[in-house]
C-alpha cells in the first residue's frame, strides 16, 4: 500500500497531489488487470495508439479514460471503473459504497478533492 506523508503547509497539499497520482496510477494498472494479462496489453496499446495517453495518467480528465474503454471495450468499461473506483478508494482509505450508479469521471474527481483537501 502506498503511504501519504503527513506535513504541514504548501508541501502537505503538493505532497497529498502526488499520493493521490500515484494511487491512481496503480489503480488503474491493477483494474485492467480484471481482463486478463493479453487482452489489458492489447487494450491499454490500443488506447495509448488512438488516444495519445497513458491510461494511468488519466487522474485530471478521468472523462477521457472512460471514454477510451467504452470505445474499446464497450459495456466492459463499466466492471474496470467500478474495480478502479474500489481500488483507488482502500489505497485512499476513502469509503465507496459499491451498490451506487457511478459517475467514474464523478467519482474520481470527488475523491481527488476529498483527498487533497485533508
């Protein structure tokens, strides 16, 4: 598990951005991880060919990774944000109650906020 480093002032925030890019990043990789070690390859290469981004460096336009998986994968895309959002909430130890409709772009920005302002 990641460990966010607790400080006073301007360095606590800046501090609290990185943790939370970094959770992000390893939510992401551990979420398409769901769709096996091949098939997350093809479609992680295939959105890094046809949308010039790294899925992992999605935390500041989330809208933008789930847009990508529900052109390359369609109703899939639901399972990965929702296996993200739950993730990413227990690396955050943030509460996320699974039962909810999610917005992903929503949620992730909710969360980031939430985060950044402790």
């Amino acid at each position: 598990m990641i460990k966010k480093v607790n400080s006073n002032g301007d360095n606590s925030r800046k501090n609290n951005i990185v943790f939370f890019e970094n959770a992000y990043s390893s939510a992401v990789k551990e979420g398409m991880k769901i769709l096996g070690e091949d098939v997350s390859k093809i479609v992680q290469d295939y959105i890094e060919d046809k949308y010039s981004f790294l899925i992992e460096h999605t935390s500041q336009d989330p809208k933008s990774l789930s847009e990508a998986l529900q052109f390359a994968i369609d109703g899939g895309k639901r399972i990965i944000e929702r296996r993200i959002i739950r993730i990413l909430s227990k690396k955050l130890d943030i509460e996320y109650h699974s039962a909810e409709l999610i917005n992903f772009e929503k949620q992730i920005k909710e969360m980031r906020k939430s985060f950044e302002d402790i």
